[in-house]
C-alpha cells in the first residue's frame, strides 16, 4: 500500500474514532447510549471474525460459541466467586483459547462447506449445553453480573461505560490490523489465497488456521465480558445461530479482511434495524432489501478491497 493510502487509512480510523467518542454529546439518553455500545461490542466480535475469515479464509458459522464461552466464564466467576469482572478477564483469554483449541484440532483439517456445517454444530452445542447446566443458570442464564470497576472507579454510568468499551474496541481493532501484517498475518493470507500453494512453500497450514482460530476465540471471548457487563445478565437466548450470521454478515458486508470496512459493516447491521423503526412491522424485510441491494451495488462489500499478499490491512 502506498504511502498516501496508508496516511489515508490513518486519518480515516481517526475520524471514525473520533466520531464514535463525540456521539455521546449529541445524543445521550439511555438507549441511545445502550444502542451504540451495543454496536461497539458487535464490532468487536465482527473484528474477531474477521480474523478467522477475513484474513484466514475460513468459513465460521458458529462463532457465537466464544462470544457465549466469554459471557458465561465472566458471569459466574463474578458471581459465584465474587470477583471483579475485570479480575475475570486473564481466565477468560484462557477458556476461550482453549476452548478454540478443543473445538479447532478436530475441524480445521476440513474445508470450505464441512467445515461450516461443523463450526456450525459446535455452536449449537454450546448453546444447548449452557441451557442444560446447573452452574450456568440452565435457560434463565446468568444474573446480578457487576459492572465493570477500575481501580475502585465505578464504570456502570452509561456514558463512562460507552467510552470504556469504545476505548477497549478500538485496541482491539488496531490489535488485530497489526496482528495482519505481522508474519503470521502474512501467512493466513497466504492460506486464504490458496492453501495448497501455501503448504507447498513450507507453511504449516494446520497450526496457522488453529492460530488464527484461537486469537479468534479470545477477541470474541473478550467481546462476551463487554456483553455481561453491560447487561448485567446472560441466557443461552443470547447466543443462537442467527448472532453468528449477523457477525457474517457485517464481515462480508464490509469486506472481508480489511479491518476499516468490518468496522463499517458492524456498525451499519448493528444500527440498520434500528434506523428503520420507523417502518414497524416491515423494519426487518426494509433491512433485509437494503442489505441485497448493497451486495448488488458494492459485491466486494462497503469498503473494497481485500488486503492481499504483501500489502497492509486497512
């Protein structure tokens, strides 16, 4: 990428950034400020899967699973163990990448539609399973999750609580642009493109996928402590396969594997329905016309341009 495009790119995510920390001074009643930090979240598990399927290639339809596994070990070790839920988070980095790990040795050696339909069935047992388990609060969930706190400082005002989460995406974001033009990052593009070609020069594709599949995990791991706490309250209701496609959704939407455009697409599923309230009873089959015109106009998504070999994720 040229000099020009990446200083392009730079101001770009600055404005957006700052956009999203100037939002609460035009609007700032309660659901406007429990929407937008809901599209902060969604953001956040869209970048996750960006990871897995934009600069990996690899087709995920149940990647709800960690955004649940990262919701649930933060609601009960909160509640049952009477920790901050931000002493919750070095466990949750954990469970989630080990819950990538048991879930990807056995998939990742599959392709392309085998390997969706089975992401898509560990999906639905974690689901299921949440909603069959004494500890996890069975199908009521979870309840009485604390907010977030930091050094004593109560964080569970609305407005503090967006601009922490707004703060904490946008690391996250910039975290995972860096982790694409590392020589990981390089890799999985690598893989993406063709990975019998990638394999034939020495790259050992297996342990790359499971690689990207766990740094996966963990952004959507994190994702799910953001959804506890600003709910305070989690049911395996939460978690169905539809979230899984929506995050799909925003990441073909805003192209896939360039981190400026998942941003746009999170943002836009995440706000769409709630833009088209006013049309009531068809405020989903609106959206639902808005996204295929989209996809008909801009079919490489809203923000063109994948990151290809050797160039850096915008």
């Amino acid at each position: 990428m040229s000099l020009p495009a990446v200083l392009n790119a730079r101001w770009i995510g600055w404005l957006g950034f700052a956009a999203a920390l100037l939002a609460p001074f035009v609007i700032a009643t309660p659901y406007a400020m429990s929407i937008m930090t809901s599209a902060a979240v969604f953001v956040m598990l869209a970048t996750g899967l960006n990871i897995v399927v934009g600069y990996c290639g690899l087709l995920d339809l149940g990647y709800a699973a960690f955004f649940a596994v990262g919701a649930y070990t933060a609601g009960i070790m909160s509640t049952r163990l009477d920790l901050p839920l931000l002493a919750t988070v070095p466990a949750v980095v954990l469970v989630t990448a080990g819950a990538g790990v048991l879930i990807g040795l056995p998939t990742l050696r599959l392709r392309s539609d085998y390997l969706a339909i089975v992401t898509l069935g560990f999906g639905e047992i974690i689901r299921v399973t949440a909603g069959n388990l004494d500890f996890t609060g069975g199908p009521s969930g979870i309840y009485g999750i604390p907010g977030l706190a930091v050094g004593g400082l109560d964080l569970s005002d609305p407005v503090v609580f967006y601009y922490a989460v707004v703060v904490v995406v946008s690391v996250a974001v910039v975290g995972a642009a860096r982790l694409s033009s590392s020589r990981l990052g390089r890799a999985w593009r690598f893989i993406r493109e063709d990975e019998d070609a990638a394999e034939a020069c020495g790259i050992d594709t297996y342990r790359t996928k499971l690689a990207a599949y766990v740094a996966g995990a963990v952004w959507g791991g994190l994702a799910g402590v953001l959804f506890a706490a600003q709910l305070s309250a989690i049911s395996p209701a939460s978690f169905t396969f539809l979230q899984s496609v929506l995050v799909l959704v925003a990441v073909v939407l805003g192209g896939q594997g360039v981190s400026r455009g998942v941003v746009v697409g999170a943002v836009f599923i995440a706000l769409g329905p709630e833009l088209l309230r006013d049309v009531a009873d068809y405020q989903y089959a609106a959206f639902g016309v808005l996204l295929i015109v989209i996809m008909i106009l801009r079919p490489r998504g809203l923000w063109p341009g994948r990151a290809g070999l050797g160039r850096r994720d915008a």
